[in-house]
C-alpha cells in the first residue's frame, strides 16, 4: 500500500465531512498566528481570549474526531503504510491533513 492510497482513502465522504467542518476553525487559527507577530500579545487580553477560544475549537475537533471510526480507518491505513512510525494516533491524523491543505 502507498501513501496515495492513504490520501484516496481520506477522500471518502465521511471523512471529508470532518475535515470540511476543521477548515473554518484552521483558518481562524491561521489568521490569529500570523497576527501574533503585529500585536503584543502579553498585554492584548481580547487577542488571548480569541486565541484560546479557537485553539479549544482546535482540540475538541480532534477529540471528537479521534473517537470516530474515520479516524480509526485513518490511523490503520497510515500504520499499514508506515508500520514503524511510533507516531501518536494525533501526529498521524495531522500529517494526513497536512497532504490535503490547500
């Protein structure tokens, strides 16, 4: 089995449906980084507040996502590909999103 059959794999609809609902909050948090090098964040209390907020948008959407059975498929296809990663179930959920970004 090949990578590219990993990224097939995640193009299954119930898989796509998860990742159409993290786009949004990845934009958010993408946008809040690239600020953090024009504002100070140590005295900001609106721009912390705005960031831990979607940050915890970030973590319950691979929280509820690691509990699903899409996430499972993920993981075992990604292990058949790379049986010897020693990657945590989350780092290989994040790799396979890094090869869809757009």
């Amino acid at each position: 089995m090949h990578k590219d059959s990993l990224i097939a794999a995640i193009q299954q609809p119930d898989i796509k449906s998860h990742i159409r609902h993290l786009r949004p909050i990845l934009r958010k948090f993408r946008y809040l980084e690239n600020r953090l090098y024009s504002v100070d964040v140590s005295v900001d209390e609106t721009f912390q507040q705005t960031f831990m907020s979607v940050y915890c948008e970030l973590v319950i959407w691979f929280r509820r996502f690691l509990h699903d059975e899409s996430s499972r498929r993920v993981n075992m296809l990604f292990d058949r590909i790379y049986p010897d990663s020693g990657l945590p179930e989350v780092k290989k959920i994040e790799f396979v999103l890094w090869q869809l970004r757009r």
